[in-house]
C-alpha cells in the first residue's frame, strides 16, 4: 500500500479520528487522478485495487476503526445542512444516487474544461447502511420520492427550497430547474444505471464506459449549469458503491454465515449473530437508523439469482464514501 510510514504509524497509534482523516484523504488522492475516456475501464478497476488495500487493513486488523466511522468521519448529511446555513443568497445540490469517488475525475475535468470554479473537493460519509431512504430520512424528508415535482415539504432541514428528483435525460431536466433561488435536485443515476448491470459479470466496466458518456455531455453540463447560474452548487450522493465483481468468493462456514445473514445484500436491520469469526465477517452498527448488521470488507458469496457485481450496504470504502464537490459559474 502506498501509504507513507508516518500515515501507517497515524492508522495504528493516534486517535480513531486521525486515522479515518488519512484513510479518507488517500481514498480521495487515489480516486481523483485525472482520467481518459480510453483507458478509464481499467484505470477504475486499478484504483479500485488500490483503494483495496485499504479495505483489507479495515477489514484484517483495523475493524475496530469502522465502529468510530459515523463520529469521526462528517456524515454528507450533516455536511450539507452545515453548507446551506452558510450565508449564501441562493444555492443548489444536486443529488446524484449512487455516485462514488470513482466519478471523481470526470466531475474536476468537466468543471475545469468549461470554466467553473471549483471551491472544494471533498468526500464524506454515507448514512449506515449506504441506502436511498436512510439518505434521504438523515435530510429530514420521508423519501427520495418525496422530493418529485417540488414536493419536499417544510419538515426538512434544507429550508426554503424547491425540490425535485426524476430520472430523465439531462436535456430534460434542464428544463426542470425553477428560477427560486434555492434548489434540491436528486437524480436517479448512476443507481439505476448500477441495479440495471448489476447482475452481468462485472458491472463495472460497462457502468464506466455509461459515466465517461454522462458525465462528459454537453446536456449534462448544461444542466449543471443552469443550476449553477446564479447560484452556488454542490454536486455530491447518498452513498457509493461496491464492485462486488471484483471481490474474492467466501466459502466454507464463512460464505454459509454470510449467505444465511445477508442472502444477497449487505446488510440486514437489527441486532443479530455477528458470527464466530476473526477477524470478523460482519459487524453490527448502532447508529441513527437504528442497528444494523453489515458486511464488513470486500467478500462475496455465492446467493440464489447469483451475487450482484454492483451494489452497496456494507463496510467497504467506496460504499460509504460520498464525493463533495462545491462549485460557481
């Protein structure tokens, strides 16, 4: 792992915090080199990799580390509510579902390319599990869906604020954005895009070939656009997510555990057997949303309908790792 001694020494002798600090900030580094569309199918799975060695040391001998992740690492919920009491005169986020670091590169150099000004660059943590609503419920709205046709309601914390959430092409949501001063727009990709090749081989690369296209549109710059106008943006997700495809099979009373625990998800609602494995396979997390069992670290098993190769819920990096990006026009 490319990680210098001092960060290594931090990882295993300072506070949790200061360890989550390093761990975040080389997830970010790794994730956010520039990329280029020809080579970008397998540069992802490189970093991904790379981004793996930390996973293992969270997963192998710092599992410790992950009980600590909701109060040291900022939750993108608390972070937004933080931003929008700033005082700017109007404001937008756009939501997109499911965005990892991995899309990182394409967000910098598009915004580059095209003149925006970039003020921070910055990951934070996704609700435990990495789900929509949990998302969705931490921001003080009922549902995602709840935010369709300007329907967020008074009840949630990103006050005032005209909301919206769809999952059309970006030329139609242009159209979308009203002239009120603030605005919430949550998108449905890449979720969609990621359930849809979920269960196809890899998943990743072909969900790499679909971000390269999105993220590098005319039409999606230009919604981006007419939501910066005026405004100051942040463009960030609920959660990540995990290329399962990637992931070394479990087996024997490990993958039996896991299957029996999970079926095919990642996480389970409730308090539960953690199994009688060490390092353990699974933890179980008190948090906001009640407790959970998760799947710690990059394993899969073998499950009925077959493992997803792309999805979220667990205990690993890019799961719960959301990108922060703030930017003006």
């Amino acid at each position: 792992m490319a990680l210098s001694a001092n960060a290594l020494q931090a990882l295993t002798q300072g506070s949790d915090a200061a360890a989550w600090r390093v761990i975040v900030k080389h997830a970010v580094e790794i994730a956010s080199k520039p990329l280029a569309a020809g080579n970008a199918p397998s540069e992802v799975v490189k970093r991904d990799r790379e981004i793996g060695e930390l996973d293992l040391f969270l997963s192998s001998s710092g599992w410790d580390l992950w009980q600590t992740f909701g109060g040291s690492v900022e939750r993108t919920s608390d972070r937004l509510v933080r931003w929008w009491a700033e005082p700017f005169s109007a404001k937008a986020v756009l939501i997109l579902d499911g965005l990892s670091l991995r899309e990182l590169p394409w967000l910098l150099q598009g915004a580059t390319e095209r003149g925006f000004t970039l003020h921070e660059v910055s990951a934070n943590a996704s609700e435990l599990p990495g789900e929509t609503n949990e998302f969705a419920r931490a921001l003080g709205f009922g549902s995602r869906s709840q935010l369709q046709n300007n329907g967020g309601g008074l009840a949630h914390k990103l006050q005032p604020a005209s909301t919206e959430s769809v999952d059309l092409p970006w030329k139609d949501c242009e159209g979308l954005v009203s002239n009120t001063p603030n605005q919430i727009f949550w998108h449905h990709w890449p979720d969609a895009k990621l359930h849809d090749g979920s269960g196809a081989g890899q998943g990743l690369e072909p969900l790499t070939k679909d971000v390269v296209q999105q993220l590098g549109s005319e039409d999606f710059w230009a919604f981006v656009e007419r939501l910066a106008t005026g405004r100051r943006l942040v463009i960030t997700s609920d959660h990540g997510y995990a290329a399962t495809g990637y992931f070394p099979d479990a087996d024997g009373e490990v993958a039996q555990f896991l299957k029996q625990t999970f079926s095919s998800g990642r996480s389970k609602a409730g308090t539960g057997d953690t199994g009688p494995f060490v390092p353990p396979v699974a933890l179980q997390i008190n948090g906001p949303h009640g407790a959970h069992l998760l799947a710690l670290g990059r394993r899969k098993w073998r499950s009925q309908g077959g493992y997803p190769t792309l999805t979220h819920g667990g205990l690993s990096l890019l799961e719960v790792l959301s990108p922060f990006v703030e930017l003006t026009k």
